[in-house]
C-alpha cells in the first residue's frame, strides 16, 4: 500500500512538472537563478541562502527532471546510489566556489543541463552505463553552487544545508520507490519515460539557445 502510494504521488509530480513545463514555455517566462525572487547573493540572509538551496533544484524544472528520472534508471541496490550521488553533487557546488564557469561557457550552461537530461534518457535505454549519471549529477550541482558565487560565509553555508536537504531527501524518495516503479512500468514504459526526457530536454536545450 505505501509502496502503491508512493508510486502514485511520483506520477501525479510527474504530471504538475510537465504541466508546469508547459506553461512555462507557452508564456515565455524566464526561470530566476534564485527561488522566491532573492536578487543579488551578496545580499543574501543566512535563511534566504537556506530557502534558496532548498527551492533551487526543486523548483528549477532541468534540475529536478534529472533527479526524478533516476527512478526509472533500472540502478541495482539504487538506495547505494544516494551518497555517491550526493558526494560528487555537492563537490560539483564546492568546485563552483573555487573555479567558475569560463566566460565562453557562460552562454551556454542552460542548453549543457538541459542536454544532460539525454543523455540520462540515453541511460534509461541502457545505451549508456550508468556511471554516466555521476558527473552530470556533478555537472547540476556546479551550475547549482555557481548561482551563489561571491555571498558571504554564512549564507553560503545555509545555501549547501538547503542543497543537502533538498537532492538528499529527493535522491532517498526516488530511489525508494524505484523498483516497484520499474515492475509496474516495465521495458516499454522505460522506452517511454525516455523518450518523454529527451524530447523535454531537448525543447529545454532549444529554449536556451533562442534565448
């Protein structure tokens, strides 16, 4: 029953996230780097960098795709995988601190992101291993610690406290439900979830590179 549950629940986000995804795209609105309308990170309180770790890849839509498409990776002992996952994610974010994003690269960030979500789709058909998923989960915790480059030491620190919560409790969730989710959806429904993720995130790539 929880399992069925659960289940449910990650379908019904599955469906607001393409919803939201829609709408996005028919209004043509921007996405903020920063949750809940911050501005500038030197001007970050210690709980708006807390708020902030916590919405940004939740309510970021390239970043959150990636995370809940790990539930449908087929990963062996995928519950193993949180802390991998977590360590090189969160390295990524630390590495932003001390090495940013080269200028060249700037411009194209979104569209890199965007195109990881192929080639997740690409893991999902078992084209790739999946060892692939460790450094494009290291990729999106980069972009995700570049966002709050130049905040002063206590905000930063509740900015990672909220990335930790946030792709912790996400990663333990997906990976949960993961392969009860993969006995109910089966070979063809992996064909299909993939094929839904690369077509999102090509479109995703597309928007980027108009923009």
């Amino acid at each position: 029953m929880i399992f069925s549950y659960l289940m449910r629940k990650t379908f019904a986000s599955l469906v607001v996230v393409v919803v939201l995804f829609l709408f996005f795209v028919l209004n043509n609105i921007a996405l903020a780097h920063h949750p809940f309308g911050m501005g500038e990170t030197s001007q970050l309180s210690t709980l708006q960098g807390f708020l902030s770790g916590v919405g940004h890849p939740l309510l970021g839509p390239d970043h959150l795709l990636f995370m809940l498409a790990l539930a449908f990776v087929g990963l062996r002992k995928p519950i193993k995988w949180v802390v991998p996952l977590l360590i090189v994610g969160l390295g990524g974010s630390l590495f932003s601190q001390l090495q940013s994003l080269p200028d060249l690269l700037v411009p194209w960030a979104e569209t890199l992101v965007s195109l990881s979500l192929i080639i997740e789709g690409l893991v999902i058909l078992d084209i790739l291993g999946s060892k692939w998923l460790l450094p494009m989960f290291a990729f999106h915790g980069y972009l995700l610690g570049s966002t709050i480059i130049g905040a002063e030491a206590t905000p930063l620190i509740g900015y990672f406290g909220g990335l930790f919560i946030a792709q912790g409790s996400c990663l333990l969730f997906v990976t949960a439900v993961s392969k009860r989710i993969m006995e109910r959806i089966g070979g063809k429904g992996r064909i299909l979830i993939a094929g839904i993720w690369m077509g999102i995130g090509s479109a995703f790539a597309w928007i980027a590179l108009v923009d």
